[in-house]
C-alpha cells in the first residue's frame, strides 16, 4: 500500500570511520550498519557475532555515546529493541510508517487531520482531495507539512466512517465545475456521522445489541420474560 | 432452508392465531420440507382427519400449498398421483405486517376498500358473495340496502384492478416429471448452473398454481364476455353455446361468479409497495429529500407496470413523464427541472445506465443492498464500536481477502486492536478468515479477512427473527401480567399501572413493525 515516502532519507556516508572503537565495537558497529534502515535486534547481534552479553551492551553504550548507533522503537514488537546507524532513517516495517510516532499510532495527529478534513469536505460542498489539501494547505491551521497522498488516506477513512461519502462527479449541478468522472467527497446524508445508523431497526431493541441472544431461549435460563435489559427498557 | 428461528418465528405465528395443533402440523412442514398426508399422519402421530382439518386452515389462510405428483407404484403396480403439501414461510410472515397492508389500501383507496380487504385478510379466501357478507358485519352498518352493496362492489373493482385482491391460485396443481431424455446433454459446468438457477419442485408448483395474468384480476368468470368479450373465431360450436347461453342470463353468471370464484389479498403486490416504500425512505435518508421525491412520484407512476417483487429497476420513464409526476406531489411542486436533473443523478441515473435515450431508470436492487448493509453496519456499530464498524466497512466494501496487515493500515486501528476486532467479529460468523503460511528466509504466516455477504446476511435474518420472536413473547407476558386491569371497563382504565402497559405495549409493538420492516428488507425485498 502507498505511504508517504520516508521524509529526508539520508543516504550512508561512507567509510566515516570512527578510529576510537575497539574491536568489539567495530564488529557490532559494522554489523548494524549493514542492516541500513532495518536495523537489528540485540539478541539478533549475539547470536551473529558470537559476543558475551555483557560486552554487547557494553560496546552499545559506548557507541550510542558516540553517536554511531540510535535505538528505535519496533512497531511490530515493542520488547524489541532495535539498533539503527545513525545515517539511516527507520524503514516503515520498523516505524509503521508515517502515521506512527515511537511505534504508537498518532491518534491524536489523525484525529485533528480528520476534523480538518471533513470541515473542509463539509465547507465545500463537493471536493476533490486535491482541493481539500489545497484549502487545508491555504487556511494554515496545521503546521506539518501534509502530502496529498496523506490526506486522500484520511478522507478514505472518513468514508468508512462514513462521515463524508465519495462520489463521482457528473457534471451536472453540483459537479458543474468538477470533470466528468473525478472522484469527489461530500457530506453523507442528515444527522452527520453514523445518523443513518442510529435508527437501524435491530440496534432500536435490546436483542439486537444484546451479549447473550445465543443463550436466550423461550424456556430457558435467559429468556425474553426474565430478560432484564428487557425490564430496563420498559420501565416507564 | 428456513433458518432455526425463522421457523420458531412462524411456528408461534400460526399458534396465535390458529392453535397449538394446526402450529404442530406447521412446523413439521417447515422442518422436514414438502409432505403428503400420510406422512404428516405418521410425523405427528395425529388422527388423519385432525391433520386435514389443519391443512384446510393454513391452505385457507394460504400458507401451505397443495400440489401433486406422479410416484412409481410399488413392484408390479401402476404409479400413482400423491397430493403433496408445501408450506409457504413467506406467506406465513406476511400475517405480521396486515396492519401495513390494511395502511396502504386505506392511503390510496377508501373506507369501503379497507373493510374489504379487512374480510379478506380475516378469513383469507373469499367468494364475493362471502367478501360481502364479512364487510357489512365488520362496519356494523344497519344500512344494507342494495346502494351500499354496489358500492362495495366498486370497491371490490378497485382494489382488483389495483391488483392488491386477487384470484386464488389452482388449489393442486399437477407437476408433471421432468423428462430427463428429453434434456440435452450439457457439459457439467452448465448443468451445474442449470442446477444452481432452476427452481425446486416446490417453488414450480407455487409458480403452476398462478392463474394466467388474464384470468388472475378478472372479475367475471372466464368466457370472455367481461372485457369487451368478443368472440374468436377459433371459438368452437360448444363453447359458443356455452357462451350464448351464459350471455342470456347475464344475472346466473354474477351468480355464479359471485359465489364460486375465491379470492385473496394479493401479498405480492402488497410487498411490491413496501419496497418501493423502503427505497424511498433509504434514499431519503442516504441521499436527501428531493432525491427521495423524485425517486417516489417515479415508482409511483409505474407502480402497476411492475409484475414481479424483486425488480432490479424501475420501469424507465421519460424526463417529460418524470416532471409532471414530480410536480403531482406536494413536495415536488417546488422542484425545478435542474433540481430534478440534479436528483435522478444523485440516483445514478447517468447516461451510461440510460435505457434509450432521454429514458430513466433507477437500480432498485442496489437501493435495497445499501439498505440492509447499513443495517448490518449499525448492529456492527452498537456491538463492537467505531473501529470494528470502519473495519468491517472496508472489507464489505472491498468484497475480496485482505490481510490484517493491511487492514490495520488503511483504517488506522493499531495492529494488536485490529487483530483483536477481527478476530471477534470472526468469532460471531460477520467475517471469513483464511490462514496462508509463506515460507520464504523466515516462515510467517498471514491472516485474510472478507465479508461473506451470503451467510452474514441469512445470520442477521436469522436474529432477526429470533428478536421479532423475543418481542412477541415479552409482549405477551406483559399482557398477561396486567390481564386483570386490562379486563376493566374502559372508564377504570386509569392510573400509573395502566399507563405503563398502555407505553409497554405502544413500544414494543412499533419496535415489532419497525423490525418486521428489517425482515423485509432481508427475506423479501
Ligand atoms: S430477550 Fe433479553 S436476553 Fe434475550 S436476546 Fe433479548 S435482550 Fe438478550
């Protein structure tokens, strides 16, 4: 799937040798940096370097001391910790891409973008997403930078949500602006986020929602003449 | 097959209103398919003439269906023709909504109209002379004189040229075998198509029983003397006669017609008008108002073209024969022809889904899918919360495997959250798992994920009508609680223990209709 590419990947500088390292260091210094933007993993670097434990945490300090190496957060495994040259930026199996943030999804980022989006989606009518970054671009209310190809994954999750709905553009009233076919948001129907929803005809009764339907049986132990939420409901 | 308690849900619907044994014979219909009376004798261990007198009632009601066929006799014996009884689950639903039957006939026709379909829907098949005789005691008039019956007899006209009232169908169709010989041979993919389109013998002999569209909303009986009746020249000497004769005495053949010819509320027709409901009300509320009205005067201007109940479009009109229709409704007098335009697009009236040119029709079938997904959306929704609903959208809307991974990305669920939520909406049969093990450097595996449309949709169903079952029982342990002040006299109706039944049943029987609108929307739309 597409993600932003990784801002400002560096590219390794060669051969900048450090002269201060000890053997030990050397070998793990090396093996961590051919692993480039995957890093590796302590147990990985005892395992193929045959070093003793304590001189593998050892040399680690040593070169995070001398700002060789860096620890990263692994999105995939927290306990996991991953050691990184440097000049290497974390690739995205590592970081999960550009929505995480120390291997936490940056709910609060995405929650902020999502308001802005449907502001915007709903201030507009019927947009593109390149007319909403555009405009979210132009307002300056957020101070990161965000690619179009950000804001297109968050209205598809404001489409799922269902918070705005996508169309295609017809041309005709609305559109009259947009050519034919383009892909375009709009608000959904009345009553905003999941309005439609709320007045599903199972969700309106306790049953439809309720934990236990499989056990509910007309003779047995939960039953719909015991049933409580059943009482709760009709208690008027 | 009938889910397990969509069979419970009929089972306690014919109980109520006709008895524990004729519910008895009912549900062995519904458990063990098509029977003959000596099965049903064997099955339920009842006395033959208890289990005729049974069948009578539901086939009076119309929810079994008689039909024969011809069986191999025993060795050395010639075959012989067995009557078969099928029940008719659907039918047997339909009692649940004659309240909404009674509300459309009431809307579109008058107060006489809706007693005689009241009759109907009371006692199921009626001759005319019958229909009669039951409206005048339900309306309590003393007035019966000859203007009052001719005027329920217009009625009567109305309603069966409206199609809702109907001649019953063949009482026992025969169902000739197929002729295997004859069948060509076919490769198997195509017989296995043949397989999955062809009709059981069952939905045959409901199909055979149908009386010829001509002959189904007639009024007179058959000898062409009723519209127009003209004589073909085909006609022979006898028939003539017969006609001749039926033509002098005009009075025997009302007559005749009046007290042999049954008939029935017409519940396909019935059904075709709440869909149409249901589709404008989705519209309405997915799309918006002008939307819905448009799509509304549309449906209600061809509302007799349509013959079947699953129609995949309305019937195309013109955008002359739009406008005027538009303009008819209150709503729609304010419409301007860009508005209107505007509206049939919303519908996905495009030029590319155009019939010919400068006609429009709209995608009923795809109306009626955003329906129930939305339903099964929203039970998502209360049940597992906001990420499971985002979830669950994607991979409906997707409608193909997609891994967890994936998942997790495009909804932005974190990853152990998301595999948590799949996992329990795997659990209660809303998703398909697929596990694929890859053995590259290192050996992984991977999870894919997809809705099942099929079976998510025959569960919902299948809760459905164990909700709509849990209703009526709760409902009834309520009446029967409050059974001593709901004997009062009217006027010591008062205070708080009534008033809490009264909104106890107010509430449970609108949730009722509101559900039997879901059960619709999932069995017969
Ligand atoms: S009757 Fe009560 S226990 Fe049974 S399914 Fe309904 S809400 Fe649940």
């Amino acid at each position: 799937m597409g993600r932003t590419p990784d801002l400002k990947r560096k590219r390794p500088i060669s051969n900048s040798n450090s002269p201060s390292l000890t053997d030990s260091e050397r070998v793990l210094y090396d093996l961590i940096k051919s692993k480039q933007d995957m890093g590796i993993w302590t147990r990985d670097m005892k395992r193929e370097t045959n070093l003793q434990d304590h001189v593998v945490t050892k040399s680690l300090k040593s070169l995070q001391a001398k700002k060789l190496i860096k620890e990263v957060v692994n999105v995939q495994n927290k306990l996991k910790k991953h050691y990184l040259a440097v000049e290497f930026e974390p690739s995205k199996e590592l970081t999960g891409g550009a929505w995480y943030v120390e291997g936490n999804l940056d709910t609060e980022f995405i929650k902020q973008l999502k308001e802005l989006c449907s502001r915007h989606v709903f201030k507009m009518k019927v947009a593109t997403t390149d007319g909403i970054t555009e405009s979210i671009r132009r307002s300056g209310v957020i101070n990161v930078e965000c690619t179009t190809q950000q804001i297109a994954e968050i209205l598809r999750v404001l489409v799922l949500d269902n918070d705005i709905m996508e169309v295609r553009s017809t041309e005709v009233g609305e559109f009259a602006s947009i050519p034919l076919g383009t892909v375009c948001y709009k608000c959904s129907g009345k009553g905003g986020p999941t309005g439609v929803s709320k007045t599903g005809a199972m969700v309106s009764i306790p049953c439809g929602v309720c934990p236990r339907i499989s056990e509910c049986t007309p003779d047995g132990i939960i039953s719909p003449r015991t049933c409580l939420y059943f009482t709760k409901w009709l208690d008027f | 097959m009938v889910a397990q308690y969509g069979i419970k849900l009929a089972v306690s619907i014919i109980s109520s209103h006709f008895g524990d044994l004729v519910a008895k014979v009912c549900e062995c219909l519904l458990r063990k398919g098509t029977l003959s009376l000596g099965d049903l004798v064997r099955y339920n261990q009842l006395q033959s003439n208890q289990v005729k007198n049974c069948l009578l009632v539901l086939i009076q009601h119309n929810c079994v269906q008689a039909f024969s066929v011809q069986k191999d006799g025993a060795f050395g014996e010639a075959p012989k023709v067995v009557t078969q009884y099928t029940v008719l689950f659907g039918n047997i639903l339909h009692r649940l909504r004659f309240s909404k039957f009674m509300a459309i006939v009431s809307k579109e026709f008058d107060k006489e109209c809706e007693e005689l379909l009241e009759a109907l829907l009371q006692h199921g098949r009626l001759t005319l002379e019958q229909i009669l005789q039951r409206a005048q005691s339900i309306s309590k008039q003393n007035d019966w004189s000859n203007a009052v019956q001719d005027a329920l007899r217009e009625s009567f006209v109305k309603l069966v040229n409206a199609r809702y009232v109907e001649r019953c169908p063949d009482p026992e169709p025969f169902m000739a075998p197929p002729d295997e010989e004859d069948a060509p041979k076919r490769s198997a993919k195509a017989a296995k198509l043949a397989k999955k389109t062809a009709q059981t013998l069952e939905q045959r002999a409901v199909a055979a029983a149908v009386p010829l569209e001509s002959k189904r909303f007639a009024i007179m009986i058959d000898t062409g003397t009723d519209v127009g009746g003209e004589e073909t020249p085909s006609q022979s000497l006898g028939e003539k006669r017969k006609y001749r004769e039926l033509e002098m005495d005009r009075e025997t053949m009302v007559n005749i017609s009046e007290k042999e010819v049954l008939w029935r509320a017409n519940f396909e027709a019935f059904i075709r008008r709440l869909r149409h409901k249901a589709c404008v009300v989705n519209v309405r509320a997915r799309l918006d108002d002008g939307a819905g009205t448009v799509l509304n005067a549309m449906l209600e201007a061809t509302k007799k073209a349509e013959s079947k109940v699953k129609t995949e479009n309305s019937v195309p009109l013109s955008m002359d024969t739009i406008l005027e229709e538009v303009m008819k409704s209150e709503e729609g007098r304010t419409m301007t022809l860009e508005r209107v335009r505007g509206a049939l697009s919303q519908l996905g009236c495009h030029s590319s889904t155009r019939v010919a040119e400068d006609s429009y029709s709209v995608d009923l079938r795809s109306i009626i899918e955003s329906a129930q997904n939305e339903e099964v959306e929203s039970i998502i929704m209360k049940r597992y919360g906001g990420d499971a609903y985002r979830i669950f959208r994607l991979l409906s809307k997707t409608d193909r495997l997609v891994e967890t991974d994936n998942i997790s990305d495009t909804t932005f669920v974190e990853k152990k959250e998301t595999v948590k939520i799949l996992y329990n909406l795997w659990k209660e049969n809303f998703l398909h798992m697929e596990r694929i093990t890859s053995h590259g450097s290192k050996q992984s595996e991977f999870l894919l994920w997809k809705v099942n449309k099929n079976s998510v949709w025959e569960n919902t169903f299948d809760e459905m009508c164990h909700a709509a079952l849990n209703l009526s029982q709760r409902m009834a342990y309520e009446l029967e609680k409050e059974h001593e002040i709901l004997q009062l006299p009217r006027e010591k109706r008062v205070g708080q223990r009534f008033e809490r039944i009264r909104k106890v049943k107010t509430l449970l029987e609108s949730s009722l209709m509101k559900l039997d609108d879901g059960l619709m929307l999932f069995h017969d739309f």
